[in-house]
C-alpha cells in the first residue's frame, strides 16, 4: 500500500512541475530581391489530436509567440501547415525555425 502511495506522490510531484512554455518562431516573405519578415502573417498552433488551434498575428517584424504546456504540436501559417508535429519540452523558452509565409 505504501509504495501505491509513493507512487501517487511522484506522479503529482512531476505533473507540478510542468510549467508552461513560451515558443517563439519568425515567419518571413520570399521576394526575388530576398526575403523580409511577413508581418501581419496568420498563425495557429495547434495541438495534436485536437481539433482547436490558438491563432496569432505576427508584428512588423514577422514574430509570434504562444504560451503553452508541454506537449506535441504543429504549426499553420496562413491556412498552409508549415512546421509538422513537434514535441515541446518543459523548458522555459522553444524556439521553432523561420518559416515561409508565402
């Protein structure tokens, strides 16, 4: 009985200390002069396995950021999946790669 206990008490322990975590990507424009930063860009993260997404409209500078907990997700820019599934740890920041806007 004891070690069920001890077990609980873990499982509680290591569910506590999930934090949330802030991701952070760029989304950027491709011009045959280059490529600039897509402010104004829509973006949704999106959880797998459920059918709600969080949306965000990038800055001039074409950054979006999302507060989440740790988990697996998948990122839409524009209506076009652009990063696939990816797990976030429990960590305090995740950075994502620039992704195409366009």
């Amino acid at each position: 009985m004891t070690r069920r206990i001890l077990i609980a008490l873990l499982l509680l322990f290591v569910a506590a200390d999930a934090h949330a975590v802030l991701i952070r990507g760029q989304v950027y424009v491709q011009f045959p002069q280059g490529m600039a930063p897509m402010g104004g860009a829509t973006v949704q993260l999106c959880v797998v396995g459920y059918p709600q997404c969080m949306g965000y409209m990038t800055g001039y500078d074409g950054l979006y950021y999302f507060n989440v907990n740790p988990g697996t997700y998948y990122v839409v820019v524009n209506g076009t999946p652009r990063i696939p599934p990816f797990f976030v740890p429990n960590q305090p920041y995740y950075d994502l790669v620039p992704v195409q806007g366009n």
